[in-house]
C-alpha cells in the first residue's frame, strides 16, 4: 500500500520546523564562539531529571574552579549565558586574586527547593569526574555544603565540603567589606565606615555577614530581600531598615552593595541610584559592560565584582592548598590593596574600573602563559 501523499502544506511547516531548528544551533554555536571557551558541556540525564551545563573558560593558570549554581532559570538559553558569563568572571576572579586557578562553572537547571537532591548532584558528580580534573566544583546559590558531599560520593574534583573550608559566605562577605572599606578610602580618603549609609540588596549568606561586619563598625543599614524572612533576620539582628525590593536602587546612601543575583546595575537601575559607591557581592553586576561607562560617567565609585567577591575563591583554594586560617584570612584581606590597585590603573589608564580590573587579570594570564610557552 502507497503511504499518503504530504500535503504541500505539511511539507511546508515541516521544512519551516527544520530551519527553525537549524537557525536556532547556529545561533547557539555563535553564543558559544562569542564567549571564547576551552569547553562548554551540555548533560542530560534522564534517570534523575539532571539538565546541567559545566563551562571551562580558560585553564592557563591551574584547572578550572568554580562553584554550581541551582536555579530555575526562564529557558536555557538564559542558563547557558549565565553559566558562560560566570565561567569568565572565575577566571579573572582567580587572576586577580594571584591564585593558580583557572576559571569555570556550572549550572543545574531546575527548582533548587526540592529535598529529594542526592541523584542530581550524583549525576552532576559524574560528569565533573568524566572532565578528568580540568574542573573543579563548590557551593554557589541554590546549592550547600551537603550538596557538595553528594557530589564528593562520585568525584575528588569538588571542595566547599563540611568539616573542611565549608560555606564560603562568611570568607566572600569579610572579603566585600575589605574592599567597601577600600572604596571609601579611594572616596573620602579614610576606611571608617561609621555613620555610612550602607544599602544591601539581599539577606541571604553573604549579605547577612556582611550586614554583621558593617554593623559592628557602626555602619547605618538598609536592606531588602525578596524572602521576608531574611529581611526581618537582619532587620532583628543588625537594628536595619528596611524597604521594598524595588525600592533599594533609589535610596539615598554612601555604598550600595548587591549581593544577590547578577544584572542589576543597568539602564533603569543606573538613573535610581543615589549613592557614591556600587560595591557588593553579587556576581556579574554589570548588565553589559557599557553600563559600567555609564557609573563613571555619573562619578560613582564602582568595585568591579569578580575582585571584590574574591574571598569565596580564596576560601576554597586554601582547602585545596592545605593552607593554614591565619594564611587564607591574610590573602583575603588582600582585596583591600587589590581594589586600590585597581582604582590606580584605571586613573592612570583613564578607564572605567571594570575595564582596569580586567587588564589586571589578563596581563597575569598572559605572562604565565608566556612562560609556559617557553617552557614546552
């Protein structure tokens, strides 16, 4: 029997489908050219409902580190582009901070509250170890301690883990404050932050400790978060204020420090803002680079993130090294001088700060791997 002929019609959508789905892989693969990476992994794994993404970005200085995000992301574009956008910021993040790291990241796309978590983070534990040590994983947001010890069950390549260096938050936000004391010094010419109106946006980990560090110094707060209940911690615990989530970018303060998700500082954002200093420990602030121009343009003192944050990635890699507390305490202070350091290049180099931080990183990527050339 002859199969039914296609109407021209069905062929037509058939054909339209086809393109569509060309298009759509080229435009993938021109994302991916565009972020210039080692390796982007895209996993699958249907037992468990694992849909993660694990992105080197540049190994010249050590394997790759980076923690692994949770998040339930819009569609996976969106996840892709965030994962490739904090894959870069680690590598610099790592430069900047004189560690012999490179930088990475990943990605579990999905509802980061569900309690059944060990066969995801199994799964994802088996595709870091098929990377064969070129990347290393750890805590980031919507993931924890024991998380990672799930990891741990099926590969050497992670850190963060209980009992050794642990959540890095308290490390990232003593590191953050090191350097809003450094942008201040560069603003007013003095570290002291008492009396400074400090607005922070998000309560979680980070914002919590650095909300202590400033209040003990005698800092005036106001935060927000989109969990009530992390608002009314630090509200309680801290003597802060307290307003609306939408409502942070237009106080008027000193120092605005987010410490949430990353994109915030962009052209809505940019015209609210009321303060001196943009420096906080969220990841990846700037919504494009050029709203980094657009703060020096309005004379706002801007720590780039992936210095500021740097405490995290120095916390993990003292587990790595075996470095000693008091070791691992002195490197982050080192932020403060890192932050100066590039508030000098980019008055020197009549730049933005974020375009200094970044010739930072790549003048030490590209002596290391000068040296490593001359050595193969």
């Amino acid at each position: 029997m002859k199969a039914p002929a296609k109407s021209s019609a069905s062929s037509s959508r058939a054909l339209s489908r086809a393109v569509a789905k060309k298009e759509e892989a080229t435009a993938l693969f021109a994302l991916l050219e565009e972020h210039e990476h080692e390796q982007v992994s895209l996993v699958y794994e249907p037992s468990s409902g694992y849909r993660g993404i694990i992105a080197i970005h540049d190994t010249t200085l050590g394997p790759a580190l980076g923690g692994t995000r949770f998040w339930n992301y819009s569609n996976d574009r969106e996840a892709l582009i965030d994962c490739l956008r904090l894959a870069r910021g680690m590598t610099y993040k790592a430069a900047v901070a004189g560690l012999n790291l490179g930088g990475g990241k990943s990605v579990i796309i999905g509802d980061n509250t569900i309690r059944n978590r060990e066969p995801i983070f199994r799964a994802h534990g088996r595709h870091v170890k098929a990377l064969g040590g070129r990347y290393i994983t750890a805590e980031d947001v919507g993931t924890s301690v024991g998380d990672m010890e799930f990891i741990k069950a099926e590969t050497d390549h992670v850190t963060g883990l209980i009992g050794k260096s642990g959540d890095p938050s308290p490390v990232t936000a003593f590191g953050v404050y090191r350097g809003i004391k450094a942008c201040a010094t560069h603003r007013y010419g003095d570290a002291e932050l008492r009396g400074k109106k400090v607005a922070i946006q998000g309560c979680g980990h980070v914002g919590y400790y650095l909300a202590e560090l400033l209040y003990k110094e005698g800092a005036d707060l106001i935060v927000t978060d989109i969990d009530g209940a992390k608002v009314e911690r630090v509200v309680k615990d801290f003597e802060a204020k307290t307003v609306a989530p939408d409502e942070i970018y237009g106080v008027p303060a000193n120092v605005f420090a987010p410490c949430a998700l990353g994109g915030i500082i962009n052209d809505q954002t940019i015209a609210q803002l009321k303060v001196d200093i943009v420096a906080g420990g969220a990841n990846n602030q700037l919504a494009e680079e050029r709203h980094g121009d657009m703060l020096e343009e309005r004379g706002i003192t801007y720590a780039p993130d992936y210095v500021i944050n740097a405490g995290g990635l120095v916390n993990v890699n003292a587990e790595l090294e075996g470095w000693t507390m008091e070791r691992a305490r002195n490197k982050e202070g080192e932020i403060f001088d890192t932050i100066l350091m590039v508030f000098d290049i980019a008055a020197e180099e009549r730049m933005p700060s974020y375009r200094a931080a970044d010739r930072l990183a790549e003048r030490r990527i590209a002596a290391i791997a000068k040296v490593r050339q001359n050595f193969v």
